[in-house]
C-alpha cells in the first residue's frame, strides 16, 4: 500500500515501541506493521520478548516509549477491556467450574449480549472448532486438544479485529499440534480475523504465517514470508534459528547454504558445471526417519550438514561413515549474511 494513503488502516501498528523491567530490557525498539486478516506470527527462542510484545499489544503492559496503533488508532494508553483484541494463552484459563458453552459465552455475557443472540453465537462458535454437542461438558471432561478449541472459541466468538496467541499449543504432543496447527490456519481464513501468534517453534511458524518476524534479545531481526525468512535469512541468526545453520566464510564474506541444497557427490560422480565443489569427510552420520543428516567436516575448515532422502535400502547411509566425500551446491542457493551484524 502506498505511503500517505489515508485509507490505508493498518490492524497494528508498532512504532519504536519498549519495555524494560529494571536492568531487562525486554522489548528493545520494535517497529511493525500487520495487515488486516494476516496470520502474523511473533518468532523466537525463549526469552526474546515475545509474550512482552503480546502483552504490550493487547494492553496488560504499558510501554517506555513507543506508540501502538490498532486499527489506525492510538491506543497506547487504552486499557485492555477497550482495546478490540482477544487473547489465548498457552494454559487456556479456562473456567473449571463452568460449562464449555458457559465458557465461551462468558465475554458475550459480561457484554450485556442477550440470551438467544449469545446462544446463537455460541453454537455457532461450537460448530466452527468441530465441537458441537459438547457445550454442556466440563472443561476437566476433554482432552488437551478439545480444550485448546475451547479457549480458541471463547476468543473468537468475541469477534475482535484482532487475536493474540501466545503458544497456544505448546502444551499439545506433537502429532496433535500439527493436526491443530493446520486446523488453526483453517477457522483464521474462515473468519477472517487478524491473527498475531506467538510461537518458539520454527516449523510451526513456516507452516502457518502469512508473514513472520524473528525476533532476538527483544529486537526484530527478520520479517517475511516464511520463504523469505528461510530461503533468505538476513542474519545469522535467522539463519541459525530457522533450519540448520551452514555458514561458510570466504574472502571475509559470510554466506549460509540450506541442507537440502547441497549434493554429496558419490566418489565416481561429477558436479555439474558452475557447482562450487568442497571436499571433506563425513562425521557423522544421524538417521531422522524420512530424511539422513550427513555431517561432513571440510577440508577448509567448516562443518556443514547435508540432507538425503532416504530412497535407498536401509543401511546403506552408514556405508559413508568417516568416509571422504566432496560436497557441491549452486551460487543461486546461497546468500550472503549481513555484514556487521
Ligand atoms: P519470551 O516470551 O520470548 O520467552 P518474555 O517476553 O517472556 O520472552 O521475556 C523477555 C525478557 O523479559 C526475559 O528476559 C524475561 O525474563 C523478562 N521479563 C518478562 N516479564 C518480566 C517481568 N514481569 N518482570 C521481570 N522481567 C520480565
Ligand atoms: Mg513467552
């Protein structure tokens, strides 16, 4: 969108907003802007200001300095209950004593939302978490998963321009998380509403996000699309963060190669013309199921992993173990780190 086009309305904006608790600086200076209906996920390991940024969002934590706009509004200042966001937390805060329909339709109540509307609407919100029929359960009769849909319906029936999630299903296994994580792209396209998640789980972020921002010691290394950010990581950081970190020096210039872009050559095999070709000696050698990691360290020093799918008969990785190998990728499949970072 265009720059001083007044109708633009941004869901939020950040502007060089932070938070410190004492000595902890927590939220560094971030600047941000999520579109409306975006699935923007807040990416990064523990401790680098992620739940701050959410919380600083959704009006439990006041800024230092900085402004937060929701909907081109200044809310900086607006407490939580007026501020037109939602948010779940990782351990749903459900209420044990109400039923799961009573739950859900708690934020209505306090609304001053009539009986039959509030009904409605969650039923409504019953059938779109694939719930129906267990509204008069309690909240101790589901499983982990039925409960996180639960506190996901409780925020949404709501309707707010935008919900935050912090970690909403890192209490999950992981089998259910994936079935969740697909499940929870599906009912945000379905309603439409902004969407700003916060997770420390790379592959959870790249399956689900619109657009990410990777974030470091409270500060934004990285925002794009999760092709962006992993195809192109602009630190090393990111690149470290988001998959295997293969980074390789030459000439003082630092540069990152993915796994799965590098060929391991089979000792009668030829690189194909313009292949940077390094020779070296596999490590190691780590069996993943679908895929092998091969651990080769090179001649020149770095140690990089190379990725095979496993196509072949079982066991016929090992046959490489200590073994000299020569590794080869493309120039279009590196990129150059910044520099000074
Ligand atoms: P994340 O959610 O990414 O794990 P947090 O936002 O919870 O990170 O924390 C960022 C930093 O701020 C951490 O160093 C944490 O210890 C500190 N922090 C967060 N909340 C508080 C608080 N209420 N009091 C003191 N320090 C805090
Ligand atoms: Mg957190």
């Amino acid at each position: 969108m265009a720059a001083g086009d007044d109708s633009h309305r941004p869901a939020l904006r950040l502007q060089g907003v932070r938070k410190s608790y004492g000595q902890v600086v927590a939220v560094a200076g971030v600047d941000l802007t999520v579109e409306e209906g975006e699935f923007f996920t807040l990416l990064g390991p523990s401790g680098s200001g992620k739940t701050t940024l959410l919380r600083l969002i959704a009006g439990f934590e006041r800024p230092d300095t900085g402004r937060i706009e929701l909907g081109g509004r200044d809310v900086t200042s607006t407490p939580p209950y007026l501020r037109d966001t939602n948010t779940v937390f990782q351990d749903y805060a459900l209420f044990p004593h109400m039923s799961v329909a009573d739950n859900i339709g708690y934020g209505l109540r306090v609304k001053g939302v009539s009986r039959q509307p509030r009904e409605e609407r969650v039923q409504r919100a019953l059938k779109m978490v694939r719930l129906e029929g267990l509204g008069r359960r309690r909240p101790n009769q589901l499983s982990g998963g039925q409960r996180q849909r639960v506190a996901l319906a409780r925020a949404v029936v709501n309707e707010p321009e935008v919900l935050l999630l912090d970690e909403p299903l890192g209490a999950l296994d992981l089998k259910l998380r994936q079935e969740m994580q697909i499940e929870l792209k599906q009912i945000q396209k379905e309603v439409g509403i902004t969407f700003i998640y916060v997770t420390h789980d790379q592959e959870e972020a790249l399956t689900m996000s619109d657009r990410v921002a990777v974030m470091s010691n409270g500060q934004i290394e990285q925002i794009g699309s999760p092709v962006d950010v992993y195809e192109r990581p602009a630190t090393e950081f990111v690149a470290g963060f988001i998959g295997i970190s293969n980074v390789l020096v030459r000439d003082g210039v630092r540069f990152v190669v993915r796994p799965e872009k590098i060929r391991m050559l089979a000792e009668s095999e030829t690189a194909d013309p313009g292949m940077t070709v390094e020779p070296g000696r596999v490590e190691e050698i780590i069996y993943v199921g679908m895929t092998t990691r091969y651990l080769v360290h090179l001649d020149r020093g770095e140690r990089l992993v190379a990725v095979r799918q496993n196509m072949d008969a079982l066991g016929d990785a090992q046959k490489f173990q200590g073994r000299p190998v020569r590794l080869a990728w493309t120039a279009e499949h590196t990129y150059v780190l910044d520099k000074g970072r």
